[in-house]
C-alpha cells in the first residue's frame, strides 16, 4: 500500500517534470550553423557527401538541416545519417538533398523545426555532422546542445575532413 | 627414434582425417558478401563468396554456391543469377531490387554418418549411411551403433533501403538463429542480441563463436566464446566495425527419426557491424 501510494508519487512528479520541460522552444529561437569544408590537398580529391542533423535526448533523429550528396548508392557511406535517418524515410531524402559543395564556409539557421514543420520542445539534443569522402575519410562530429530559453555558442574543433564549426543559439 | 616421431604424426594426421570427414565444422563453409547494405534507388548487384576454410574469410575450399537462395522480403525465395566454381571457392552475384531485408543462404544437404565399434579391441569406426542404409552395410558384430546428422546453414542478411522483418523469422527445422537485434543495427561498441532455437525452440548451451575479419594480421584470434542462455540468448558487443563470422554449434538428441539417433547442427552467419 505505502509503496504503491510512493510509486503514484513518483509517476506525479515525473510527469510533471516532463511536463515541465515539454514547452515548445520560444518562437523567435534558432541556432546558426557556421560549418568549414577544409581545402584538403590531394591527388584525388572529391566533393565530400555531407550530412548535418539533429538529435534528441534518446538519440532519434529530430531533424535534417542539410544534406549534400551526389549519386544515391554511396548514400550508405554517410554510415551514422544513412542508419538513423536515410534509409527510413525516402520521402525526406529527396526534400532534403542537395549537391555536393566544395571546400569553404557555410552558414545555415536551423528554425528549431523538426521534419514535420512542428517546434520541437525544450530540452537536451545533440548536434551531428558527418562527412565522407572518396578516396579520403570520414569524421562524425557531435556537440550537445540545451535549448531553452538560455543562448548559447559552441566552437567544436576541426577534424580531418571538417574546419571549425560554431553553434549560435540565440532568443532574439 | 625419427621412426617412432613418424609414427606419431601418422597416427595425428589419421586422427585429422576423420574429424575432418566426420564434423561438418572441420571446415566450416561461410559466406562473405560484397556489401551488406543498399542506398543505390532501383537496388543494385551484390556478389558472394563461398568457401570452407579455417581462416576467417580466408579462401579455402570450393564449397559450392549451386544451392544458395535469397529469402526475400515478401517471404518468397529466389535463386541466384550466377554461379561461378573456382578451385578454392565459389561465387554468385544477384540483384537485389526489392526494399526490406533479404536473407541468403548457403544451405548443404544434412549428412548422415553412423558410429560403430567392431572387432576384438572396439574399434570405433564410421560409415557414411543413415539409419535406414546401416543395416545392409554394419558388420555382424557391430557394437554401439549410433547414427548422427550433420547439417549446416550458412547464412547472411542483406538490406536493401529500410529494414524489414520477415526475413529474420526460423523454420522450426535443427538450430536456426534468429537475430532480436536486426543485422543492419549491428554497431560497434553497441551490444547485439541473437536468439537460438532448436526445432522450433529456444535452446540453451548452443556452443558459440564470433570471430572479426582480419585473423591473418593479427597474432591472436580474439574470437568471443559465448554459450546461449535458458532462452536461447547470447550477447555480446562487438568492439569494431568490421565483417565478422559466427559459427554455432548444437548436438541434440532426436526423437522418432528414421534417418539418426542424434544430430550435429550447425549456423554461420556472417554479419557486418558498422562504424558508429
């Protein structure tokens, strides 16, 4: 009996808790994207394929913000975005994909929408890109972001196959 | 002295030679495709290896590919489109066009030795027949006669765009294994889940071994032993990425079969676990 009233207790306060948190990011919310394509000195240099998403706490992809490729059979070669993301849903490969770019800066805004269009909750996610090249290499990169109604900016350092990223989070 | 050395390794080498013809795993035949996954739109070729060897994905012995078939999505089974026999293994290629999982196999025939002990100092002997065929074939006096079915599946998932399940479910036919984790979720430093069955039931104590591509370039094996627990379950995490090969092994009694008293039933399965 006491342990059952404890148990109803605990499911009160978590659902508060979740309920606490579930509210939807402030509208004008958005994070910037600065991403760097390194210039990569080699005899045999491609465009690399370029996968950029969003996760949440539970590590379900939340949202594609960019993705570029070439030809679909080395979608697969975006190993991480391809397992969570790409083979699951066909329809939002083709709304997403756009073509491979060369090396240089790139600044794009996530509006803090998920694939549906709908404003994702506050909480914790997590920030990834992935990027493969033929005949070079790969680099998945994370950052782990809160979003609420606290801005904030992240620098995640560069890897072989990526330059310097930054994350602005900014309430305006 | 150098004669009685020769003595031992003739006897050694006579040991071998009947463990080699009478365990189906002296040279376990396993299967190694080119790619375990398909992002290509339309579906794309795949080509297979298929060899027995002791080496993993070391070429060996031409096992044959001639009864491979590829259970589709959908349930039904096809054939596939070539099939090429080498000296030392075999190959066939096939398109795969349809999303979802795909399992190949690599399936033998089961086999069927008897075991016997004849003569004054109960010599154990072997003779290839089955429960049917022994009689005509057993001396006189034959002694502690036991007839074993060997048998084996030799297998591999495929997936073409989004995983499926269909593909993943058993026969109820000897040891089969079903994946609980999809072999296209297999990651390394993520732990995988697979279940055995026998005849259709989970069992227990399948004697298990999971070894990753490469052995030639390494000094030591670093295969994991695992045996399956009261459900028919093992675990275990792969902490690379890479092409890996689990064999199993299961010998159970049988009951009211015409053919063997006991069988020896065996699955290799080759999987692939990703890069995070």
């Amino acid at each position: 009996m006491k342990s059952g009233k404890l148990l109803a207790l605990a499911a009160l306060l978590a659902s508060t808790a979740i309920s606490a948190n579930s509210a939807a990011l402030p509208g004008n919310a958005q994070m910037d994207v600065n991403f760097t394509l390194p210039k990569i000195d080699t005899s045999m240099y491609a465009r690399p394929y370029v996968a950029i998403w969003i996760e949440d706490q539970n590590r379900r992809p939340v949202r594609t913000l960019e993705l570029w490729v070439g030809k679909d059979e080395w979608l697969k070669d975006l190993r991480s975005w391809w397992r969570k993301v790409g083979r699951n849903d066909k329809a939002l490969v083709d709304g997403v994909t756009s073509a491979t770019r060369p090396a240089g800066h790139y600044r794009f805004v996530w509006d803090g929408k998920d694939d549906k269009g709908n404003r994702v909750e506050q909480g914790s996610y997590t920030f990834l890109a992935e990027v493969v090249r033929e005949h070079g290499g790969r680099n998945l990169i994370r950052q782990k972001i809160e979003l609420g109604t606290q801005g904030f900016s992240h620098r995640i350092a560069a890897t072989e196959e990526t330059g310097t990223v930054t994350l602005d989070y900014k309430i305006n | 002295m150098k004669h009685k050395l020769k003595g031992v390794a003739l006897t050694c080498a006579a040991i071998a030679g009947l463990a080699v013809s009478v365990s189906a795993s002296a040279h376990p035949r396993w299967i190694l495709p080119s790619h375990f996954t398909v992002s290509k739109e339309g579906g794309d070729w795949l080509t297979f290896d298929v060899t027995a060897s002791h080496g993993t994905f070391v070429f060996d012995k031409p096992a044959g590919s001639e009864s491979a078939s590829v259970l589709m999505p959908d349930g039904r089974s096809e054939r596939p489109n070539f099939v090429i026999r080498g000296k030392r293994r075999s190959i066939f290629d096939f398109e795969f066009t349809e999303q979802g999982t795909h399992k190949v196999a690599v399936n033998g025939t089961p086999t069927y030795w008897t075991k016997y002990k004849a003569g004054r100092r109960d010599t154990v002997k072997w003779l290839k027949a089955n429960k049917a065929e022994r009689d005509a074939e057993l001396p006189t006096k034959s002694r502690d006669v036991i007839t074993q079915l060997s048998f084996t599946r030799t297998e591999s998932y495929i997936t073409v765009g989004k995983p499926s399940q269909s593909a993943l479910e058993i026969e109820g036919k000897l040891l089969e294994l079903k994946p609980i984790t999809h072999p296209a979720d297999i990651v390394e430093g993520e732990p995988v889940t697979f279940q055995f069955f026998y005849n259709g039931q989970p069992q227990s104590g399948v004697t298990v071994d999971v070894t990753r591509d490469g052995t030639l370039y390494r000094n030591q094996q670093d295969q994991l032993d695992l045996v399956s627990d009261k459900q028919g379950m093992i675990k275990f995490t792969p902490e690379h990425a890479g092409r890996y090969l689990l064999r199993a092994n299961h010998k159970g009694e049988l009951k009211n079969n015409p053919l063997a008293d006991t069988s020896s039933s065996n699955v290799h399965l080759t999987f692939e676990a990703v890069l995070q």
